[in-house]
C-alpha cells in the first residue's frame, strides 16, 4: 500500500501560515513525523498561501527534502508550479496531477516528459466529474492510453476516481468500490489511489467512515491512498486490511505493529 502523506496541504490554516512565513522548522517537522508514521510520499500543495506559487513550491520542496528521504508528490493545477517543484526535487517525484481534460494534458505531458515523475490520473473530463463507475473507468482508460503511448510506464500511474461524499449522493461508495475492481482489472499494472475524507464529508463519526470505507475499499483493489498518516486509527486499518488480504505475508508487520503498541 502506497501512502501520500496529506499534512502538508495549504488549505490548513498553520500550513498556510508557516508556507507564507518561510518556517522550515515546522515543515521540517511535519514531513519528519509523517515519513516516521509511514508515509512513502509527503504530499506538498502551496496554492492557498498566497503569494508567487512557484517560488513558494521550490522553497516547500527543497525545505521538505532536508528533512525526509521520502519522495515529493508536488500537487497543483498549476503547471508552472509543479515545474518549479520538479526541477529543485532530488530523484524520482510524484505530481498531482493530470486529467483528461484537454488543457490540462497540454500543459502537464511535457513535464513528464522532461523528469518522468508518477503522477496521480484524476478522472475528470472537459465534460466534468463523474459519478457512474462506467465514466470513471472510460476516462481513466482514455488517460492511461495517452500516458503509455508517451512511454509512461503503468506502474508510475496512479488513477484517481474520484471520492465523492455519501451525504449527498448515497450511491457513491457502491460505485467507487465498482469503478476500483473494474480499473485494476482492465487497467493491469496501473496503481489506483483515492484521496478518503470526501467519502465521509457532511457526516458525524467521519473517522470511522473513512477507516471503513478504506479497508472495503483495498479489499476491491485500492493500493494508494492518500491520508493522515498520523491517524493511528486509519492506519491500524491499513495494517489490518493488510493482514486480512494476504497482502503481509504470515501478518509480519501486523505482529511488528503490535509488539508495538501502534495498533488502535
């Protein structure tokens, strides 16, 4: 299972603050303790600090890179940010994202070309979101196609189908559990990753919602997400959704986590 650290999202406020500040000490600290919960990536987005979102990237991803051997998923819209996060990012990254929607894929392909990070697939179309599991798996398939045909191996793919909350459309979970079964099976080698919390939004008890919709979720195939990976709880879920899919062979860090006293 992939994890991509979320904590260091601009849409939090003290992230914002310490981005638009220059504190390196605290996004020193908040990729270190991510890395150390189990992170594989730490998500990196400056956009909602404000200021010259390139230079503020290049700063983010330098600062991050001092404290963490984890790589970087440099996630904007903004095409001339994640080039500045690329170019001062040390190894193999990871970018969020690309989409099928036309200007989008203009503007992204010839960054990965030029530094051949992963990069997260977003299912979303000129057209708009989806919300039927068919739409998810023609985008993603359409995405995948123009990836591979640039030399884009599957295995630096990473489809995103979308989560959406069950508050207001209940049917969501059930078609997201469809559309990830069908991905990895007409999609092989492409990873499917999924951002949780929007699958719970509007609703009381969303811890609870998010580890359970997670385990069901790596049950019909999902092997990325991207989280808190300072949620012990959710993690807990991952180690035991883990154990229960054969996925940790004689549950060897299911007992590790254990001794550990890390499980909750």
């Amino acid at each position: 299972m992939v994890i991509v650290g979320e904590r260091l999202n601009s849409s939090r406020k003290a992230v914002a603050r310490a981005i638009a500040d220059r504190n390196e000490m605290f996004i020193r600290l908040e990729a270190r303790r991510q890395e150390e919960a189990g992170a594989n990536f730490i998500d990196i987005n400056v956009a909602a600090a404000g200021g010259d979102e390139p230079a503020q990237m290049e700063w983010a991803v330098r600062v991050i890179q001092q404290a963490t051997e984890a790589p970087c998923c440099i996630d904007s819209p903004n095409p001339n940010a994640l080039a500045a996060g690329l170019a001062s990012h040390r190894g193999p990254a990871m970018i969020n994202s690309i989409s099928g929607e036309r200007a989008r894929l203009e503007s992204v392909l010839p960054l990965l070309r030029q530094y051949g990070p992963s990069v997260v697939a977003l299912t979303i179309e000129d057209a708009g979101m989806p919300t039927a599991a068919d739409d998810r798996v023609r985008i993603a398939s359409a995405v995948v196609g123009l990836l591979t045909a640039e030399d884009i191996p599957p295995d630096r793919i990473f489809v995103d189908p979308l989560v959406r909350a069950v508050s207001t459309e209940p049917a969501q979970g059930r078609e997201l559990l469809d559309a990830i079964r069908r991905l990895r099976a007409e999609l092989p080698g492409v990873h499917v990753i999924a951002g949780l919390s929007n699958i719970s939004f509007g609703l009381p008890g969303r811890s609870l919602l998010n580890r359970t919709f997670l385990a069901m979720a790596m049950a019909a195939g999902l092997d990325a997400a991207i989280l808190d990976p300072l949620d012990r709880k959710l993690m807990s879920a991952v180690c035991a959704a883990q154990a229960l899919l054969a996925e940790d062979e004689f549950c060897v860090n299911y007992l590790a986590a254990h001794r550990a006293e890390i499980l909750e």
